[in-house]
C-alpha cells in the first residue's frame, strides 16, 4: 500500500519560502506520522504464528525533488508472499510427486481492512504533525 500527497508541487510554487520551509521540513516526517497509523494497524490483524511475517513489515518513506514524499508499507522479502496468500486466500497443494489438492485457505485481509478503518486516523496524524512543523518553525504563527 502506498500514500501519495498530491498538490505538493503547487504548494511550494507559491510565493515566499514558507511553503518550500514546510514541506522540507515536515512532510517525510508527516508521512512516516501517518503511516505509523497503518502499521499500528497492521500489526493487531497480523497472525502470530513464528513471527516472522511481523518481522518483516517494513515502512519505507522516500523524500521526492520537488519536495514531497512517498510512503510504502509491506510485508519483505520471502514474507511478502506470505502474506498475499494470506490476503487473498490461496491454493494448498501437497509436495511432489503427486501435487495432491489439499484444499483451500481462505483470505485472511490484513492491508485492506486496516486501511479501511485507520485512514481518517493517519490523515489526522500527517496534519497534525504538520501543524507542528509550522509550530517549530514559524513559532509566531500559534500552531505548536
């Protein structure tokens, strides 16, 4: 899953340097608010079994020129697997030389229904961090 703040580009457009301030500033650690949200999240519908699939989730926020970010949350490497089988249900099949039909597991969601319920949450998150970054920077203006 990822988050895309758009509108960024226009922002730091404007005249003046507070807007460019802002989101150099503020907006990686915004995006990694938010996503803190959705792992949060993530974490409570995560099947316990080894984990190993809680190990692997991993959050990613890439700073972007023009200013702006991109934040990315999954499950890695051999987990990543894992866990898409897990969300969308899957296919057992038993080990050669039969590949015998064993049955069906079906989906488990976690991404999806985490998101669903931790969204207006983790906007909330981002503008509230925000807002302190421009409490931090700009003190006068009365956001802490």
């Amino acid at each position: 899953m990822n988050i895309r703040a758009t509108g960024i580009k226009e922002l730091t457009a404007t005249p003046g340097s507070a807007p460019k301030d802002i989101a150099n500033a503020g907006f990686e650690r915004a995006a990694n608010a938010a996503m803190g949200v959705f792992r949060a999240e993530i974490e409570q519908r995560t099947p316990v079994v080894t984990g190993e699939l809680l190990a692997a989730l991993t959050t990613q926020t890439v700073k972007l020129d023009p200013p702006g970010v991109v934040s990315t949350i999954y499950f890695g490497g051999k987990q990543g697997s894992v866990a898409f089988w897990l969300e969308y249900g899957h296919r057992e099949v038993g080990h050669k030389p039969g590949l015998e039909e064993l049955g069906f597991v079906n989906p488990q969601p976690i991404f999806r229904p985490a998101f669903d319920v931790s969204e207006g949450e983790a906007v909330e998150a981002f503008e509230a961090s925000i807002e302190k970054t421009v409490g931090q920077i700009y003190p006068s203006v009365g956001v802490a």
